[in-house]
C-alpha cells in the first residue's frame, strides 16, 4: 500500500488548519485513514490498516476515535466543510465573474472544464464521499449544506444573469435548465473516472462542446 494518497499531494497537503485542536497522532490517523479508505474503499479498510500506514498501534487509534465509522467522519466532514465546498463554490464564482463579457456557450465549456478537472484531482476522496454518503446521514448532510447547496447557488445565479439579460429562455425554470446541463455534465465526468480504458478512444473536449450545444439548443433564445 503506499505511503500517501493523491489527494494529498494539491494545494493544501498536510494543511492541519482544515482541522481543528488535532494532535499530532490525531493528524496522522486521520490522514493515514483518507490513505486508506480512497485505496480499498471504506467497508474493506481496517484499523488496523489505518494504524499501520499510520505508524501508531491500533489501540492508538482506538484511544482518539472509538469507531471506524468516527475516523471516517472526522476525516471527511471537515474537508467537505472547508477545504471542497468553499473551493468549489467560490472558483465557479470567480469564473463566471472573471468571464461575463463572453457568450454563454464560452463561458458554460470554462466552467465544464473547470468543475472536471476539479472532480479528477478529488476524485478519490469524491468516491467515498458519494458513496458513503448513502449509508452515513451525517455525511450526506455535511454533502448537501456545505457543497451541493453552495455550488448550485453560484451556478444558478449565473443562469439568471444570462436568463435575465435574454440569452436564455424566460419560461424555462433556471433550477431545470441546471439540473439538465450538470445532470449531462456529471454522467460524463463520473464515466471518465470509472472507465477510464473505455472513454480513453472519446475525445473529451468535443463530448463537452457537444453537452453544451445540445444544452443550448433547447434553453437558449432563438435570435434568428
């Protein structure tokens, strides 16, 4: 098993401000748990795995977090509360800002690009966020409030803005036309992760572009 997990390696790695008055030992479990949890999945993972990468003893680990189920919401909720929901909401932000003055069809395939190559860095820790989520309504709360709820509002606000400056049509519902696009978008990114040797022949620019366009031509305003 390696040493270190990917997700470790961006802007933030070994950030212990992401979590709060941790020990030193505290630090290492958990970062030894994300270790192996994105390796061998949650249910397949064992303390005693975690306190191996981790270099403790597993009653160590059992000292400062009582259950397996503990170590995995100490682990992941305060990255989804700091680290993954702030980020994501406020790169799209600051993306749709930065390009306002370019057609939506330019400024939908920057954000589509944006938000994959996002989900492609994280996706490791994604993967047990989602999947987990299902079993855990602690996880899948911290999913909803602290990085569904905040993306969905940059992302709205946007359609509005177009909608209201008459690129989009006004008598469709931003909420459904958002749900179309990232519905489309995520099934394609979500495909690139799982099967990466199937998808490797699909040019994956023109599959955006095409995601877009097919978009378009049922939201946006006919100007002919």
């Amino acid at each position: 098993m390696s040493d270190h997990v990917p997700i470790f390696q961006h802007s933030w790695t070994g950030d212990e401000q992401l979590y709060e008055e941790l020990t030193d030992k505290q630090w290492k479990i958990l970062k030894a748990a994300l270790t192996v949890f994105t390796e061998k999945g949650y249910s397949a993972s064992t303390t005693s795995e975690i306190a191996k990468v981790a270099g403790v003893a597993e009653g160590t680990v059992f000292r400062h977090f009582k259950t397996k189920k503990e170590i995995l919401l100490a682990t992941l909720i305060p990255l989804m509360q700091n680290f993954i929901g702030p980020g994501a909401a406020n790169s799209l932000h600051d993306l749709v800002l930065q390009y306002d003055n370019l057609p939506i069809e330019d400024v939908l395939m920057l954000v589509i690009e944006d938000r994959q190559k996002h989900i492609t860095a994280l996706w490791p820790v994604l993967r047990i966020v989602i999947i987990e989520a299902n079993f855990h309504p602690e996880l899948r709360d911290v999913l909803l409030n602290n990085v569904v709820k905040k993306v969905q509002e940059s992302f709205l606000s946007f359609l509005k803005q177009r909608q209201s400056k008459g690129e989009l049509r006004d008598d469709l519902d931003v909420w459904t036309m958002m749900r179309t696009i990232v519905g489309a978008a995520a099934a394609h990114f979500v495909s690139r992760s799982l099967f990466p040797e199937r998808e490797q022949d699909h040019d994956n620019r023109q599959e955006l572009k095409a995601i877009v366009d097919l978009f378009l031509r049922g939201a946006q305003v006919d100007v002919r």
